[in-house]
C-alpha cells in the first residue's frame, strides 16, 4: 500500500504511478480496444479519432474504472468494455466541446475541428458514443448501462448550462458547482461507480465510489479552472490565460468579480463580456486574482472536495487500488503546487 | 384489414391513415413522455428541443415501433418507451445534420441553429441522445438496446461517409446506397426490428421486420432525394432545389451526371463543385433530369426496395398492423406521385 502523502509536508511528490502501475495491464486491453472501437471503414472516422485519441490524455478516468473493479475483487473482462467506453464518452465530449467552444488547439495540439472541420468533429463524436454504447450493451449489465447513460444526458445538460451562462459575470458560485458537476463531476462519478457494480458490489461500497468520483471530479475541474490562471503550461496541455481569452466564468473569475471594486468590476465586465483580453489584460487579471486570493480560494474549494473524497473511502478495506485511488486525489491537487 | 393500395390503378391516395389510427393511443403516451424526457431545468433545452419536436415531423418511425410490438401481441408498456427513444435519436440526428450542412430550414420553419446557434444544437442533440439511452436501459431488454445503440454507431458512420463523400461528382451509385442504407435505412430498419424483439418474438419475425424496415427506409430517402427535384414543397416540408443549392450528390445527380454528355457533366461540376446553383442552373438541372429519366429512375430504384420491403412481411400473418405497415411503403413511394 502506497504512503499516502501529506501535501503541506511535501515529503513525497503526489503521483499517479501506483494507479498507472496496478491497471498496466488491464489498460494494454482498452488501448486495445481503444483502437479496435475507433476503427472504421469510413476513413476519416479513425483520422479524426486518434488524432485526439493518440494525443496524450492521461486516461485517468478509465483507470478509476479498473481500478475499481479490481477493488471489489472483479476477475471478468467487461471493466475493460466499461473503461474503454467511458474513455470514449470523454473523447466525444472534448470533440464536441471544442465545436462549441471554437478551440483552436487542445492538448498543445490543433484541434480536430481545426484539422478535418466542425462537421467532422460532431459526427466523429456521435460515431464515438454509439461504440461507447455498444460496449456497453456488450458487458450486460444493466445497472452500469443506467449509470452511464444518465451520466451521458447530464453531461450534455451540464454543457448547456455552461453555454447559456457562458460570459456572464452574474454567475453564482453555486451556479457554477452546478456546470462542473454535471459536465466533469458525471463522468468521474460514473467511472468509478461502475467498477464495485460490475463486480456484483453492495449499495454502500457503489455509494462510496460514486461519491468519491464526484467530488474527485470537483476537485480535477477546480483545479484546471485555477491552473489556467498560473499554471505550467507542459503540465496543463493548454496555455495559461486560455479561459480567459475565452471569456469564460470560472470560480476564480466568479470570485474576484465578487471580491472587487466598482472598477474591477467594470475591467472584469470589458474583459469578458467585451472581449478585451489581451496580454495586459490577462496580466492585470492575473494580479487580482492575487489580491482577492481567488486562486488560493479556488485551491482551498479543491482541497475541500478531495477530503470528501478520501473520507468516502474511508470505511473501506485498505487494498492497493483503494491507495491508489487516495493518491489520484493528492495528485489532482498537487498539479497546481 | 385496409385494401393493399395499386399505384398503377390509382383506385385509392396511398394513405398512413391505418398506422395513425392503430397507432393514436400508443403515439398519445409517446407525446407525453417526448414532452417530459424534453424537460430539463435548463431552459434551453426544452426550448430547443420542443422546436424541432413541434415543428410537425410525421413521426413515422415511433408507429412504426409501436406498431411492430403490437402486431406480436405485446401487452406491456415498454414500446412506448422505445418509440420516443428512436424519435429522440432521429431528433438528435437532425440537430446535428442541420450543424454540420448548414441549413437554415427545416419543415418551413428556422433552423434551430439559426434561432439558438450551432452549439446550442450539438448540446441539446447529445443530451436527447443521452435521453434516449436512459429510455432503453428503462426498457431493460438488452437485444433492444444492442439493436439500436448499433443503430446510432451506424448512422454517424453514415453522416460521416457522406461527409467524406460531399460535393464529389464521381461517387458511384453503390456508394450512395451504402450512405443512405447507414444514414436513414438503419433507424428504419431498428425502430421496426425493436417491436417484435421486445414482443418476445423469434428470429424469423425479427429478421423479417428489420427487412421491412431496411428496404422501407432505402425508399424513403430515395424519394426524398427524389422529391428535391420537383416535388411539392408544402407536401416535403422542404424547398424544391435545397439539395441541389446545397451540392448534395444525391442519386438523381449521380444518374444524370453518369449518363450525360461532357458540356453536361460540365455543368455539374461547375454546379455542384463551385456553387454555381442560382435559379437558371436549377432549372437546366431539372431539364436534364428529365432528359436523362433521372427522377423516374430514382423513383423506380424506390419501388424496387419497396417491394423488397413488401414481401418481407409476406410470411406473416394477416393482422391490421401489417396491413398499415404495407400501406406506409406506398404512402412513402406516392409521395412523389
């Protein structure tokens, strides 16, 4: 069992290495099958697929799924359908995101929409559900089929809401605990469940990891919402002050809107609503974020989560994947330190 | 039992008003729940969806569900369920196309894409999608499900074909057939395969509805296409000529286009390639449709998968809905009449 690591000491670095360890093998599988699902006679569909695909996501979700089953002692071979098709729920979703966001690049990489279109990326993402559905249906199980297909329709929800508030500074925090938990927290929640379920897990151990899985989830996106105000770029795969050039109303936004003057205000209002967000604006955005500790704050909200989702844990029986599942969260924490 | 319609003789307008009636208590409950599986706290949604939804389609594919689990004696109320979820995948289906070739109309009436945005439309295509999953695992039977996430693998394996394929004068008539048997055939094909299989019937009546359904579908969208060329707006629901301002490669251009002369196929590429679709050119196209017996030909290639879909239901008993379902194939076909 790893030693799990106490982040203000910082005697360790949080790593993922026990996790990636532990589901190495089952994870050769579903890049297996990654391949295999995404392939298609219709040539462009497997282009546009691994493109993303190939591009260096860490697979997190999909090795919670693993990593789940394994815990509750799963010896068949559907985690690895389930893992594969949550990892495709995540690739359609990013396809179909940077459509609607208009992103140029992901991942430091262009975008599909930016190499084969808009057209090809929504269909590409569609082709990419329906297997991620077929797998599912494969494995069997119909209670992992209801929790990822709702998990689906409160994904999309959960994007809408983003659009609909998209550039208003209005935005309550609880507003947008509300986007993250539907268009992130979902996914993570249903990864993680599904593993106990498909293992034949009780009520309370499915609970546990739906719970750990959502607030792991608040966490990860919190934690993505801060570093693009200060992160490492090669860390992040995206630049720093990209969501601001964007316009969109994350909490450390939300927060140093509520926190300032009449003036930040206004500078808040022409950066996002109006567009100004050039590199001193961004820089001037940078430097309330200090003064408002909306950073910290945003952290602080992170932390809060993944101590929910380590107590969710807690009355589990210690095993490796049960460590290495407490070690993601200091992991997803530690990206911004 | 209605009387079989004879085309030839013209004795009686080919009519879908035996599916409506079989149909109307079963298709009450399906509006229903197409109004609350709609509904979201986000009120983009139901804004969203219930335009389209309410715009007036014939939702012929949910009778068609309905009416094929009937027609095996089902009792129960699963159908119901399956019906909205293959309207919701077809919906779902539309939102997008409309994204991805960039109309403005649908059934007379602004796009959704036009109203609320491309994005708006993506997200509230996925969300229905994920509906429509949610519908099915409620169901619980796993063959449906594996019928018709199948189905929605297929149809964006479709819509990307002819993605791939578009605007390309050289795509040959087989290749058409294979866009069109995954873009539209295969919802016909599983909305009608579902009945029998949640009816508990055995593989012959499986087998023969997804026939019916295939070979009805492949009518259908030929029709269509062939309708873009001279049919009655009102009765399309779509302008004559949108296709071919929009330089769809549909079959009657594929015909005229292989059978005409080199200034003729020169004028298609100049069509079709470089947009060059003002009114004059449309007229020269439906001149040369004529000329090379384009739409009679299409519409014949339409009776031929019809009669296809005729004597697939042969072998089954005489009940009023097979009545109606063979009463749908010369509804589909007199259309263009």
């Amino acid at each position: 069992m790893g030693v799990v690591l106490n982040l203000e000491g910082g005697k360790r670095e949080a790593s993922i290495k026990d996790l990636i360890d532990l589901t190495a093998s089952d994870m050769g599988e579903v890049n297996k099958l990654i391949l295999s699902k995404a392939g298609s006679d219709v040539e462009m569909i497997p282009e546009v697929a691994n493109h993303l695909i190939s591009s260096g996501g860490k697979r997190l979700r999909p090795m919670l799924t693993l990593a789940a089953a394994r815990m509750f002692g799963y010896a068949g071979a559907g985690h690895v359908k389930l893992a594969t098709s949550v990892e495709f729920m995540h690739t359609a979703t990013l396809l179909h995101d940077d459509v609607v966001d208009e992103s140029d690049l992901r991942r430091g990489k262009k975008t599909a929409r930016m190499i084969w279109g808009n057209q090809a990326s929504v269909l590409v993402g569609d082709f990419l559900l329906g297997q991620a559905f077929r797998m599912m249906v494969d494995v069997g199980s119909l209670d992992a089929l209801d929790i990822l297909s709702t998990a689906a329709s409160i994904i999309a929800e959960g994007e809408v809401m983003q659009l609909a508030a998209a550039k208003n500074l209005e935005t309550t925090e609880d507003e947008y605990f509300s986007v993250i938990k539907a268009k992130t927290a979902a996914l993570f929640s249903a990864a993680a469940e599904v593993g106990p379920v498909i293992a034949g897990a009780g009520r309370t151990d499915r609970a546990a990891l739906r719970s750990y899985g959502t607030n792991l989830g608040l966490a990860f996106q919190l934690i993505d919402d801060a570093l693009d105000y200060g992160g490492d770029s090669k860390k992040l795969g995206k630049n720093v002050g990209d969501d601001f050039r964007e316009g969109k109303v994350t909490l450390p936004v939300i927060l140093c809107y509520r926190r300032g003057t009449a003036a930040e205000r206004a500078f808040w209002k022409g950066a996002i609503e109006d567009n100004q967000v050039d590199d001193v604006a961004l820089e001037r955005a940078m430097s309330l974020m200090v003064r408002h500790g909306a950073i910290a704050d945003t952290i602080g909200r992170a932390r809060h989560f993944g101590e929910i989702a380590r107590d969710a844990l807690a009355p589990l029986a210690a095993t490796p994947q049960k460590s290495a599942l407490l070690d993601v969260i200091d992991f997803c924490i530690s990206r911004v330190v």
